[in-house]
C-alpha cells in the first residue's frame, strides 16, 4: 500500500474525512449489502453527477474497494489520516 497513485491526493481532498466517517456510519448502521450503494449514495449527497460518482467508485474497486466495507477496510489510506483522526474515526 506504498506508493500513492496521483489521484489519492484528489480523491482524499475531494471526499475527505467527512465522507469516509458517513460511510462509516452507514455501514455500522445498515451494514453493507456487497455493493457500493452506501458509497453511490453518499457521493450523490455531496453533489458528484453519475459519471464522476462511477469514476469514484472504480477507483475503490481497483484498490480493493469493491463494496461499502471493503471501501472503509482497503480504501481507509485514500483519506488524509489527519483529516479521518479529526473525524473521530475509531
Ligand atoms: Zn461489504
């Protein structure tokens, strides 16, 4: 997991803490059903068109994001750790 591809930083400043602790609280609280739907629905929240939502979501799947849990278990290092500590992620 070393080696930061070039979009980590776009991606992290573009989602930021905000979206991976209300990921975190979508799936503590109706847990995932093996797909991004969380992750879909919380990217439209934040105003990304379909497209730009889809993109987000093959990038997950290429780091071994390929549903809501997986994105918090393998997609955690895509955020800022400082950003995510401040959110009070656990
Ligand atoms: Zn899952």
């Amino acid at each position: 997991m070393n080696g930061r591809h070039p979009m980590d930083s776009r991606v992290a400043n573009e989602l930021g803490a905000g979206f991976y602790n209300a990921l975190s609280d979508a799936v503590g609280t109706q847990r995932c059903d093996d797909t991004p739907h969380h992750a879909r629905t919380l990217l439209a929240n934040r105003g990304f068109d379909p497209p730009e939502i889809e993109k987000f979501v093959a990038y997950f799947r290429e780091h071994g994001g390929g549903c809501d849990c997986e994105i918090l278990m393998n997609c955690d290092w895509l955020f800022d750790s400082e950003l995510v500590s401040e959110g009070q992620v656990q």
